[in-house]
C-alpha cells in the first residue's frame, strides 16, 4: 500500500470510527429524568445581604414563569428549573413594591421584564445562576445550595459573585466546596461519577486516536526497517 | 456534570479547522497528511482536556499547558520534525485557537 493510499484508508477508517461514536450517543433532554439521575433539591443564598442595608435585593426570575422575589435575609431562594434568575438591588428609599404586586395580580406577568428595564433604580447584576434538578444515582446530595456574595454596588452595577456551593447529604451532614471559576459549580467530594455511554466519548475518541497514531509510527518504523535492509541487501 | 456534549462534534471541528490552517500555513507540504495529522492529535487533546476542564480540575491555562506540551511531543513524532519547529507548531495553534476562544467567550 502506498503512502497517499494509507493515508486515505485511516482518514476513512477514523471518520467512520467517529461518525458511529456521534450516533450512537444518546441525546440528553432537559425536561426528562434520566435513567441513571435521580431529582435533587435546589436553592441559592446571598450570604451578606445585611452589609448593604441601604438597599433592597429583587430577584427577577425570567423566561418561564416570569416572577419576581425581594430577598429577605439570606434566605434560599428556590425557583422553577427553567427560570433564568436575575439579581437586582434597588436603594431602600427609592423601592416601591406596589407596581410589582399588581403585574403578578395581572394576566400580563411578562410586563416584569418592561417593568424593571425601564425602571432606572433597579441595577443589576449579571451573575448567572443555573438551577440543576436532577443528579446522577451515586451522588449522595440531597440538595445544593449556591452562595453568592455581593462584591459591590456601584451607581450602574451591581458586582456578585458565586463563593461557594454547599451539599447536604443524604445522612444529614453538609459540605461546602469553594467556586473557583464561576461558571463550574464545584462537584461535592464524596460523589462517584459513573461514566455514562456519552461521557466515554471523552476517553474513547482519544484511545482510538491514541491507537491510530501509534499504528502510524510502528508502520513508519517498520517501513524504514525494510527499506534499511533492501539497501543493505542490495550493497552485499 | 455540564459537559457541551452536546456541541463536541462542532467545537472538536472547528479546533481541528483552525490548528491544520495554522500547520499548513507553518509547514506548507503534504496537505493530506497534516490533515490527518490535525485530527489524529486534536481527538487526543481536545475532548481530555474539555472533560478534564468540566468535571475534574477548571483551570484553562494549566489544562491549555498540558495540550501544548503533548501537542509537541506527538507533532514532533507524526511530522518527524525538530523539537524547535514542533514547539513553534504546537504554540502557534494553540495561542490561535485560545485566541479564538476567548473571542468567542466574551461575544
């Protein structure tokens, strides 16, 4: 086999490795429980609510649903999972809860959203906070608790960020585990991750090149040997 | 665990994409080959390093480290080049894709 056409045999073979892996991977649906995932409890907590006592926190809770909660304390906040919670502070004088009670008494809640954008003393923060409802059976949790704490508020902003994640277990004890990128919630440590059919994509697609590129080099190798030893034949 | 499983296929493409046009643009010879080559490595970094980002250890420069310093190792073996020219390769690609990431990222 010549060089053009191995390399063209193992482009096919490894695109057709690939494609398999791809459709043969089950899709994931967000609104389905899993096989293999059981339902877990979640809230979110801002922790220092009470260093700002100038200022009154609203949670506008987006997309579905639309809602709103004031934060009273650092109580948690529970929301439906397809919610897109929005943190806002607004100066304790100048809040008024009125106009918010009578959308929610209205058919119209989606005026929420006209509602604060227009409203110049809600200022907001843009912390994303992701619900999760459903975890893997051989996690212990019971419920997840994210912690936010408010950074600053400045004229146009409001500065929070995710400090930690605290896991309750199913035996009652908790765990508080420290956010070090704000997007990754911290996973608990006495979880055990079964690597699911997609997951072992993430170490298959690797083996597999893994395999292909050693094949290459013995190839390679014991193509040189041969050629080595015609040579070596042939100045005999 | 909050894998972009679902997006693998399309970010794992568009990391091979970019890191062959910068090899081909830096070797210039055997297309086919370094095609080949683009694939083979990147399906060997690209998904452990995103698995390892996600579920085990978030940290993107200590992970981006590692896939340069293997990039070297299997650019320096598949492309029978000089340590020099694979460090090179290997930085070039990744400083590109990382680049574009960022990019991306703040959009």
């Amino acid at each position: 086999m010549n060089s053009k056409k191995a390399t063209f045999t193992a482009f096919c073979v490894l695109f057709l490795f690939l494609a398999v892996l791809f459709l043969a991977a089950p899709k994931v649906s967000a609104d389905v429980l899993i096989p293999g995932y059981k339902g877990v409890e979640y809230c979110f907590q801002i922790e220092n609510t009470n260093d700002f006592p100038d200022y009154t926190f609203v949670v506008h809770y987006t997309f579905a649903m639309e809602n709103y909660q004031v934060v009273r304390g650092n109580e948690c906040m529970h929301f439906y999972k397809f919610n897109k919670p929005k943190i806002y502070a607004v100066k304790k004088s100048l809040f008024n809860e009125v106009p918010l009670i009578s959308i929610m008494n209205s058919d119209n809640h989606s005026k929420l959203t006209e509602y604060i954008a227009n409203d110049k003393n809600f200022i907001s923060s843009d912390v994303e906070i992701e619900s999760i409802s459903q975890i893997v059976d051989t996690d212990p949790s019971k419920k997840i608790v994210d912690e936010l704490k408010i950074i600053s508020i400045e004229n146009d902003m409001l500065e929070i960020e995710k400090s930690k994640t605290i896991y309750t277990y199913t035996d009652g004890t908790t765990e508080e585990k420290t956010y070090v990128t704000q997007n990754v919630r911290p996973l608990p440590s006495r979880l055990i991750i079964p690597l699911s059919s997609y997951e072992i994509m993430y170490f298959a697609i690797p083996a597999a090149a893994l395999i292909v590129i050693i094949i290459i080099l013995v190839a390679r190798r014991f193509r040189k040997g041969k050629t080595e030893g015609a040579k070596n034949e042939h100045s005999v | 665990m909050n894998i972009p499983f679902e997006q693998l296929p399309l970010l794992l493409l568009v990391t091979i994409t970019v890191e062959y046009l910068v090899w081909l643009l830096l070797v210039r010879k055997k297309p086919l080959k370094l095609l080949l080559y683009a694939v083979l490595v990147n399906c060997v970094t690209w998904p452990l390093a995103t698995f390892v980002y996600y579920s085990v250890f978030p940290q993107y420069f200590l992970l981006e480290t590692l896939v340069f310093i293997t990039e070297i190792v299997l650019l320096k073996l598949l492309l029978q080049i000089r340590m020099k020219k694979a460090v090179l390769l290997s930085f070039a690609a990744n400083f590109v894709t990382a680049l574009i990431g960022f990019v991306i990222a703040s959009l």
